[in-house]
C-alpha cells in the first residue's frame, strides 16, 4: 500500500468514449504539466482513438490500438493500371477493429443502440486491455522523465469519468482499471464537468482583471456527446452541482456523420455500407482527411478559408476501394468527373448547423430552468475548438452571460483539471 506522501507524480487520464489521452505533472512542479502529444497526425495532437483490434478470435492477443487500430492509409496505386483502379487490392482486416465499447458501460442505451461487440467478449474485457495498452504507454513516457520513478508506489492516477456514470459503473471502471495493472490504492476516480470545473478556476485565479464568478456552466462538447453542468462556487471554496447534469448526442463526430452522408448520396448509401464493413480503415482515413482539411478550419466565414471555389477529394487517391461498391447509376456520373467529389461552403455549413442548433437548444435549456443567473459559460471539450461552434454560441448568449471562455487546447481541460485534483488544488 502506498502512502499519498510517497507520490512524486500525478497522471491523469481522459478515457473517451471516441478517443482517450493523458498528461501528468511532477508535485515539484505542478505548473508545469506535461502532455503525450505526439500521437499520429489525425484527430489532434493530444488523443488517440479509443480502438483496439485483436489478432484471432480468441480476442486474447492485441494486434494494434488507438491510430494504428483505426485508421489505413490506402496504398499508392497507378491511375493507369486498370486492375488497381478499383482498389480491390486492398486488404480486408479478417477482424474488425472494436470501437465505441465504452458505451456498453451505460444501462440507459437498449441493447440495440450499442454498437458492435463480437459474440461473447466483454466489454469489460476491452476497456482493460485498452487500459493496459494506455498504461504501458504512459509508464514508458514516464521513465523517460524520471528514471528512478517506481510506478507503483509514486505515481497517482486520476481517471476521469462522464457525469452519468453511477457509482456501479465507476466501480466496475474501477475494476477494469485494476485489472489492467494500475493499483487501486493508488487510483482516484473524478468526473469530466468537476475536472473541468476545477481547471476552470485555477485559470480564472491567475488572471489579474477576472473574477472568480459564484456559478458557471460547463458546456463539454466532445467527440460523442455535448454534457452540460452547472457549477456553485461555495464560501470553502468547494463545488457544489447547481442542476442535474444534461446532455446530448450531439458531438463532432455528428458532422462526421453528416459529411459520410454527403459523400453517400454521391456515391451511394450502400457503397458507404460496404467500406464500413470490408475497409473500415480506409474509410476512417477519408473522415480524417475531411477532419484536418475542412471540419477543423472551417470558422463559419467565407473569407477565412479558401472555399469560395467547391473543395475537392480525389476518391481514387483517397478512397480507391469504393469504387467496387458503387453502383451503375452512380459509377457513370462519378467517371464523368473522373471520381472527383466537390464541397462547397454551404454544403459544410449544413453539416454543422443542424449540430450547433442542439448544443444551443441545450444550453438555453439549462439556463432557463436554473433558478440562478448564470454569469460565465466555459467551453471545452475537442469540438470546442471549433471557432464556428464558439462564434455561434457567442452570438446566441452574449446578452444574458457576460463571460463566455474558451481555454487554449480545450481539448486538454479535463486532463488538466484532473492533474489539479490529483495534486489536491
């Protein structure tokens, strides 16, 4: 058993339900926290994908996870070499990669809105080996900093879980946690909106002209679910829950979501179908694509990006493997524009909007009902990086919330705030 003043270094842990991260800080210098940022290059420097593949279907020996799990650059082919051309030569993965098992956790989806588990393997299962795979890989980080550092004994945990989760479900987090190496003595479990409450006043504190507000809203726009939560600072300085946490599925990936239904009723619902099922890897990359190019900079303003002209993915550099699946109505008019798909401004734009709409809906909800002013709203989450996301819930609340802010990589808030809990700030 481990002694709290035997611990020298503080991690903690964003287990997502899309992607995952983590950070930690050395109690001698606990400003100075230190993020694995150096993942692929999809998605954002700070996660990677909450995805693990296996090697049989014994679903005993991991093949890959996060990155590697997820996403399959298609290979280089020859425009002119007809038998590649249809991207038939890529490879099918025999065993497709588990995604989004972190839902399983939750008793108020049915059965029918989980998504895919192989026949008898346990989500429990998989949320400890990808617990394993994210410890090997923290304590390898670790040892790089400080090579004397005993793991067991000197490094606290704090592992951030969803506002909804009940204590049986922090518990069995809990367990697969222990099951995956990390000791329970020294593993402390806190939920999302509370870190990022806490981040939230450590940064208002260091700044000279703000004050520190008696209530806020955090709005934690993720890559699923949008999760707001309204905070009371009290005169300890403790944080109290001013209302019943709410949420919706109405994250980034809802415009993922869209812009794959774009390019379907192009290509054809089916073919979408078909690379879902038989080169899901390769799909994932075309939405990375569409990720980094478009739906990261696009800020809502025609003359911020250059797409006053439609942009253009090439399917035959991008997505080869589609062109099996499409069919002949379809196949005509895409050879007509030699596989070229176009979007233009308003095409992306009506995939955002339709999102953006539910996340006001939900913070106008939670201010009406709140019996208290509200005089600060605190974005964060990954789609809160979105500069179109953050101008429209500027322009909704302006007027009635004085002081809405968007921290630098709020991305990183929850992590951070997990630190300072940790560190008992």
């Amino acid at each position: 058993m481990s002694e709290d003043n035997n611990i020298r270094v503080v991690v903690a842990i964003d287990f997502g339900t899309n992607f995952s991260g983590y950070a930690y800080a050395h109690k001698s210098l606990p400003e100075e926290i230190i993020f694995r940022n150096d993942w692929e290059k999809f998605g954002g420097r700070f996660k990677t994908p909450t995805v693990i593949e296996y090697k049989d279907d014994s679903y005993t020996t991991i093949k890959s996870w996060g990155y590697l799990a997820l996403i399959e650059k298609p290979k280089k082919k020859k425009k002119s070499s007809s038998s590649e051309s249809d991207g038939s030569s890529d490879t099918k993965r025999t065993f497709k990669p588990i995604e989004l098992f972190k839902l399983h956790s939750l008793e108020s989806l049915k059965e029918k809105e989980k998504p895919f588990l192989p026949d008898g393997l346990d989500f429990k299962n998989i949320v400890k080996d990808f617990m394993k795979e994210l410890g090997d890989d923290i304590k390898e980080n670790l040892i790089r900093h400080w090579q004397n550092l005993d793991f067991h004994n000197n490094v606290l945990i704090v592992l951030t879980v969803p506002a909804e989760f009940d204590d049986k479900t922090i518990e069995i987090f809990r367990e697969c946690a222990f099951n995956a190496g990390f000791l329970k003595d020294n593993l402390r479990i806190t939920t999302e909106p509370e870190a990022a409450a806490i981040y939230y006043l450590d940064s208002i504190s260091k700044e000279e002209h703000e004050l520190t507000p008696a209530s806020f809203m955090v709005v934690d726009c993720g890559d699923n679910t949008v999760d707001l939560m309204t905070f009371e600072l009290l005169e300890d300085e403790k944080l109290s829950a001013l209302e019943e946490h709410v949420g919706d599925y109405c994250g980034s990936c809802c415009v993922d979501q869209a812009f794959l239904k774009f390019v379907g009723e192009i290509v054809g619902t089916s073919a979408i179908e078909s690379m879902k099922i038989n080169h899901h890897g390769q799909l994932q990359y075309f939405v990375q694509e569409f990720c980094r190019d478009v739906k990261i900079p696009f800020t809502g303003k025609k003359e911020d990006l250059d797409l006053q002209q439609p942009f253009v993915f090439d399917l035959e550099e991008i997505l080869p493997a589609i062109q099996q699946y499409v069919k002949e109505e379809e196949r005509s008019k895409l050879e007509e524009s030699e596989w070229l798909i176009e979007i233009n401004f308003e095409d992306i734009k009506g995939m955002f909007d339709p999102v953006i709409e539910k996340i006001i809906h939900l913070i106008r909800s939670q201010l009406d009902k709140s019996e208290k002013e509200c005089p600060a709203i605190f974005l964060v989450g990954g789609f809160s990086e979105s500069k179109y996301l953050q101008d429209r819930i500027r322009e909704e609340f302006d007027e009635i919330v004085p002081n809405i802010s968007v921290p630098l990589h709020p991305i990183t808030s929850v992590v951070k705030g997990g630190i300072l809990y940790g560190l008992g700030k």
